[in-house]
C-alpha cells in the first residue's frame, strides 16, 4: 500500500509539472502519454509487427505536430 502511495505522489508532481507550465511541455507530456498508451493497447492486442506500429507512431506524431504548427490559421 506504501508503494502505490508513494508512486501516486511522484506521478501527481510529474503530472503537475507537465501541466503547470503549459504550451509545448504539456503537448509533449500529451505525446508522449499516447505513445506508451498505443504501445499498451498493441501489446494488449498482440499487435508487434513493425508496419502496425510504425503506421500507429506516425500518426500520433503527425496529429500532435499538426497540433502545434499548424497548416490553416
């Protein structure tokens, strides 16, 4: 129980400063998230052939460096 706590705690300052400072930390802590998390779910799925992932990690990194420069203003 002692364990979980503690790692709740560093996660909450980690998450914390990801969000305090905003704009491109937060984008990256966001990326960053969605990349471990599609990895998960291949995992989970039983998904590990390289076109699978590398299709996936392209278009996570194509949708949030869309989202930081984006084409249309």
């Amino acid at each position: 129980m002692l364990t979980r706590t503690i790692s709740g705690a560093v996660l909450l300052i980690l998450l914390l400063l990801a969000i305090i400072p905003g704009g491109d930390v937060t984008l990256l802590f966001c990326a960053a998230i969605s990349l471990i998390g599609l990895w998960e779910l291949y995992r989970v799925i039983g998904v590990h052939k390289p076109p699978f992932l590398a299709v996936g990690f392209a278009a996570i990194i194509a949708y949030y460096g869309l989202l930081r420069f984006p084409i249309i203003e």
